[in-house]
C-alpha cells in the first residue's frame, strides 16, 4: 500500500511492517531504504515492495534513483524496469 504522507510503500502482517522508503523530488522517486522484518523475510515481501514502488513510478511518469541497494539490484534483474532509471544510474 502506497502511504504517500510518510513517503513509503508498505507491507502489514499482523503487527509487523515492512516498507520500501522514498523521497520525492519533482518528477524523480529516490528509492533509498526497503525494510523487511525477520518475520516476514524470505516470502517475497521486499520484491512485492520493489514491483509496487516501481509501478507507481511508471504509471506517474517518474524517474527513479535507486540509492537503495536492494532496488538497484531488483532493477538489474527486472530489465522492463531500466527506463525508469534517472540520468545517471
């Protein structure tokens, strides 16, 4: 779920939360920290976080800097996702 006034996209389990964390800067989503609690690691939540974030990030004609490692390499291996890519990355 997109939680725009916290500037994060977010996953519930229960009482744990998982979120991949951006900072808005015109037309750019910088994509800087995905966060999966113990819990929930190892079920496909931080992907399902990346594939949200990014498809906000098309269907809003954002560009994207992946600072966060875990999007950066996400991208690599989902190449439909590289021209979404700010200059420069």
């Amino acid at each position: 779920m997109h939680n725009p006034s916290a500037g994060r996209f977010e996953y519930r389990e229960g009482d744990a939360l998982a979120v991949c964390e951006y900072h808005r800067a015109g037309d750019v989503l910088d994509l800087h920290h995905t966060f999966v609690p113990d819990s929930m690691r190892g079920k496909g939540v931080a992907a399902l976080l990346a594939e949200e974030a990014l498809r906000y990030a098309r269907d809003n004609a954002l560009k994207v800097e992946p600072t966060c490692s875990y999007i950066a390499v996400y991208i690599r291996r989902h190449p439909e996702y590289a021209p979404l890519l700010a200059p420069g990355h």
